[in-house]
C-alpha cells in the first residue's frame, strides 16, 4: 500500500457541484485486498487467502476555496490514503470525490524524477506535465533554478542527486507551477534548517491569495503555522473536524482513543 507517485501529477478540472468548493468528498470508502500465505499444519503446502481492510471507511469531507487543511493522525490512519484519492492519484472503490481546479500534488518530492536527465530536463519534463507552457517555462527557468539552489549539479544527471537536492527541485517546480490546489505530505519539511524556513516562507505568500492548501503532516507545529483548520484521522474515520490545535491538545484527544 506504500506505492510511490510522481511530483507532477496531471491537472484536474472535474467540477464541484458547489462552485465555492475546492474538494468535495462524499461517502468516499477505499478497500484493499490483502493477499496472504499461511502454511498448512503439515507445513508443506502453503494455503493462500486473502483479508479485506478498509483503509477509508466513508468519509464525506467539503474543502472551500481557500482554506488551509492539515490532516494528522495516527500511523496507518488512512492519511496518506485520503491524499492520493483526493489528487487523483488512487481511485475509491466507493464514493464521490469532485474537484474545482488545478492541482499540483507533493507527494513523495524525490518520486517521479528521471535519473538519466538532468536537472534543468527534469524541470521542463515535469513542469510540462503540470500544465505549464514552454512560454512559461522560459519565463520562470532562472527562478525555478535559484529556488532550487543545488548549484552546479542543476546541469548533471540526476542519478547523482541526493534527496536533499531531489526534494529542492521537486519542490521548487512545483510551487512555480501556480496551482488552485496544492496537496502536500511530509516531504516538504524534510531537509536543512534553511530549507524548510524557504519552504514556508513561499507557502505563506503564495497562500496569501485564494489557493487552496491540504497538507499530511505528525508535525502538528507545522500544521498550526501553515493551516486554519485540523481533521485528524483513525482507522479510517474523522474524530476532528475544526479549528488547529496545540501539540499539547491534539496529544490529549489521541490518549482518549482505545
């Protein structure tokens, strides 16, 4: 269920039935099939059989245009699961998930690279794929490459990246890319110190205008800087809906749950 997905996720524009929505799920449940072997009591045979898991289990959620999300959770709360369903990047096996807009999804910044091109390949290959021009992509090349700041390494193949230069390209690209809606993981906050203080430094001015920002993070600070509202996940339910809380509060509600 840890697949990888690529940082230039293609454009979305299904429209919301409300047009002051950004995202809209409804009753959206996402089932695996888990494949498993058990050998037999003779423990010669191996019996195979499989188990249903409900990594989603109906979960109706209205995003509005504009408004900054962070989900959290427990590990293996269905956090992840929900954001590549509301990217379009995994299909529910139950359910309606609508989108008004262009999304951009961060999913796993190093993932979606290819290793023989170099950086500045990279960045046309994958702002292409994200819907820019090639107008665009002279106008903004310079300024994706400062972003980026990985030096001379910009014009080397990118199997010699590290995943600090990886995650600054990846990131890089896809802020320059304009998106409506803007689907991050943990990712983001990964590397330097300066790095991350870069990071949310552009976020804030880029969500100063009516984008629309869904972010997964465990760290609730983050949330709390970056986002106006919380929804924290279990088992594949919503337990909070509402405003951000502190560390302190949020640690307190996960201590209720069984």
């Amino acid at each position: 269920m840890n697949t990888r997905s690529r940082i230039a996720t293609p454009q979305h524009t299904l429209h919301a039935r409300n047009t002051n929505d950004a995202i809209s799920l409804k009753n959206v449940q996402k089932l695996y099939i888990l494949h498993h072997e058990k050998p037999t009591l003779t423990d010669t045979l191996l019996k195979k059989y499989t188990e249903k898991f409900y990594a989603l289990k109906g979960i109706s959620l209205h995003i509005k245009k504009g408004e900054k999300i962070g989900i959290t959770g427990r590990n293996g709360s269905g956090k992840t699961t929900l954001l590549k369903l509301i990217a379009g990047i995994a299909s529910p096996t139950k359910g309606e998930i609508t989108r008004n807009g262009k999304i951009v999804s961060l999913i796993d910044l190093d993932a979606g690279f290819h290793a023989d091109l170099t950086g500045i390949q990279n960045i046309k290959l994958n702002g292409m794929l994200l819907g820019m021009t090639k107008t665009e992509l002279r106008q903004k090349l310079q300024s994706i490459i400062q972003f980026a700041d990985i030096g001379k390494f910009i014009d080397t193949p990118m199997f010699g990246y590290s995943l600090g230069m990886k995650l600054r390209l990846g990131f890089a690209i896809a802020i320059h890319s304009e998106p409506d809606i803007l689907i991050m993981d943990e990712g983001f906050s990964v590397g330097d110190v300066f790095f991350k203080e870069k990071n949310i430094g552009a976020l804030k001015n880029i969500f100063q205008s009516n984008k629309t920002l869904i972010v997964v993070s465990h760290n609730i600070e983050i949330i709390g800087e970056l986002c106006d509202r919380m929804i924290i996940l279990d088992r594949g339910l919503v337990i909070y809906d509402g405003k951000t809380l502190s560390p302190e509060k949020y640690r307190r509600k996960l201590s209720q749950l069984k």
